[in-house]
C-alpha cells in the first residue's frame, strides 16, 4: 500500500525536513563548524523528533491539569 504525496504526514514531508536541514547548515557556516556530509540532515530529523515529544508532553501535562472533561 502505497500513499500519495497528499497522504503523507506533514513531519515526513521532504520540504520540511529540508528546510531546517538547510538552516542548520547555514547556522553552522555561519559559526564557522564544519558539519560532515548528512549531517545537517541528521540533526534537523532529530529536531523534528524532539520538537514533536515535546509538544506531546506538555499536551500531556496540560490534560492531566485540566479540570473538565475531555471533549
């Protein structure tokens, strides 16, 4: 089973990845670092990752606070 690309989540989309693939290795030149080849890559998938559980954890937080139902 194959999906189309409007069927693809946004935090596997390429054009996301890339972006902030290209912003960490833009901050990197700019900080005069040398990255490795994908590395940039690398990093900005694990940003996503990280980003996400964040969110989930203070979504997971502010339920646990809440007083009223879950709707």
């Amino acid at each position: 089973m194959s999906t189309t690309l409007t069927e693809r989540p946004a935090l596997q989309s390429l054009t996301l990845k890339s972006a902030a693939a290209i912003a960490i290795a833009a901050a990197a030149g700019r900080l005069g670092l040398i990255l490795p080849e994908g590395a940039a890559q690398e990093l900005a998938g694990a940003l996503i990752d990280l980003v996400v559980m964040l969110g989930l954890i203070g979504i997971a937080i502010g339920r646990s606070r809440a007083r009223g139902p879950i709707v």
